[in-house]
C-alpha cells in the first residue's frame, strides 16, 4: 500500500497560520495582546487604557536636623560628655556618639547601662538640663552642611513637600534650624510636640501628617542608623547620609536604600528618589 506524498512544509505551514480552529484563534489572541502590550514607535502618541490611569502623588521629603542639615554632631557629643562629668559620670567620647539622634529619655537609658550609674529622674533631668547648657554655649560653631540651603531652597522652589523633624527641643533646636533660611510654611516637628522619638516612629509621623501627606509617599532623610529604624517603624523609605559619622554599610543594614555624603551630593541626584528635573 502506497502512502501518499505529505505536503511541503510551506503547505503545512500555511494551513497552521491560515487555518480555522482553536490554534488560530490562540495564535491570533496572542497576536492582539503582543501588539497591545509593546510601546509605541517613536513620534507614536501612548495613550492611557481605561482602568490604568494611575496617580502617584509628588514625594514628600522628611528631615532630620543634626548632622543631617546641620554640622552640630560633635557639638552634642562634646555638650553630653561635659554634662556626665558635671555629674561626676566618665564615659567615652565614641560610645556617646553612637546614641545622638536618639530619644533623650532612651539616650540617658543606654548611659545608664553603659556606665554602670542608676540615673533617676532628678539626675537624668539634671543631665538633660547641662547638656543644654553645654550645647547652646557651643550654638555657634553650628554650621549648615555642605548644600543643605541650597537642597532646601530647590525643593521649595520646585514645590516638593518637606518637613523638619528632630529628637532635640526646641530651645536648643531653634539655632539650628535658623541657619537654614527656612520658608515659613514648612513643618517642624520637634522632640516637645510628640509622645516618644527615635527609634520610635512618632516624630517622623507627625512631620507627614502636618504636610498631609502619607508615609508610605514620603522619604526620610538622616544621618543615622536612629532615623532609618523610627523610618521603617513609619513605613517611609530611608535616606543615609554620612556627614553625622555613621557608616555606609551601618546605615544600609538599617534600611537606607541610598546613601549620600551630605546634602550637596544628594541635590545632585534627586532624581533617584523621584524629584523629577523641570522639561
């Protein structure tokens, strides 16, 4: 018995793509979404699909004070190791550094710890009240980081959202934050207005309600490894910065998902967290 000749495979070919059927119609289907899901050719207008019209609101900025817009780290260091010594308390310059930018009140916990000395409430506010004293006779040394002004004077310029949010009082704030030619429009939220501060998220949310904004919009900036912790606690992406002296890898192991050496680098790339350039 003799088979009869199978077609060319041109002919197969064409009866797969020409033919009727479930595979055509699979085929064509598939066809229609390709087409549907790859971007326009160059000088070809996108348009938007019902249903995908997506509003993503302006990113809002939430900054720290010390050693994040403003040189005065070492100023508190100094100020808080004159004040335990006042008391009659030694403790290393290093290990106080590596707790400014926290809570006052987990601050003078962790000196506690550390030193060995029970500190009870009218000792720890006597160390609250000279470390004041220390660092307000040292308030003019405080200098602005380098391009702190000018990130600032550019995000409201560009009408980005931004609000101050520090762990100092406001008495010893106020120096601070007068060397930045703030608008007066922008928020500061300080360690008096709110119940707890960093680690603790309270200041930073405090900061993106005053500005309406919510925080899983907003990016906080600071320079230590405090504010990246109280930043993830508030559900806020995190920005390091290295002029407080915490290192790169310390503040990318506590969340930062971009690290700076101050402001003036970070107004250089603004555009990787989302402040877009003017067309």
């Amino acid at each position: 018995m003799s088979l009869a000749p199978a077609p060319p495979f041109n002919a197969i070919r064409e009866m797969e793509n020409h033919g009727c059927g479930r595979r055509c119609s699979r085929s064509s289907r598939r066809h229609e979404i390709a087409a549907a899901s790859s971007p326009p050719v160059k000088g070809e207008a996108m348009t938007v699909q019902d249903g995908l019209d997506i509003q993503v609101p302006q990113p809002a900025l939430l900054f720290d004070l010390d050693g994040t817009l403003v040189d005065s780290v070492y100023q508190h260091v100094i100020a808080w190791q004159e004040a335990l010594a006042t008391c009659g308390i030694e403790l290393s310059v290093w290990r106080i550094h590596r707790r400014i930018g926290m809570s006052g009140g987990l601050f003078i916990d962790a000196l506690s710890r550390e030193t060995g000395v029970r500190l009870d409430e009218e000792l720890s506010q006597r160390l609250r009240e000279l470390h004041a004293q220390a660092y307000l006779h040292r308030h003019e040394t405080v200098v602005p980081l380098p391009g702190a002004r000018e990130l600032l004077a550019h995000l409201h310029e560009r009408q980005v959202p931004f609000a101050i949010a520090t762990s100092g009082a406001r008495h010893t704030a106020g120096s601070a934050l007068a060397l930045l030619g703030l608008p007066d429009d922008v928020p500061v939220v300080t360690r008096d207005l709110v119940e707890r501060a960093k680690p603790d998220p309270h200041l930073f949310l405090a900061a993106a309600r005053r500005l309406g904004a919510d925080p899983a919009h907003c990016f906080v900036v600071g320079d230590s490894v405090w504010d990246l912790l109280a930043a993830q606690r508030a559900g806020a992406l995190g920005i390091g910065l290295l002029s407080g002296g915490y290192g790169r890898e310390e503040l990318e192991r506590s969340g930062a998902y971009r690290v700076y050496a101050d402001p003036a680098e970070m107004l250089t790339r603004l555009e990787e967290v989302g402040v877009r350039p003017i067309r």
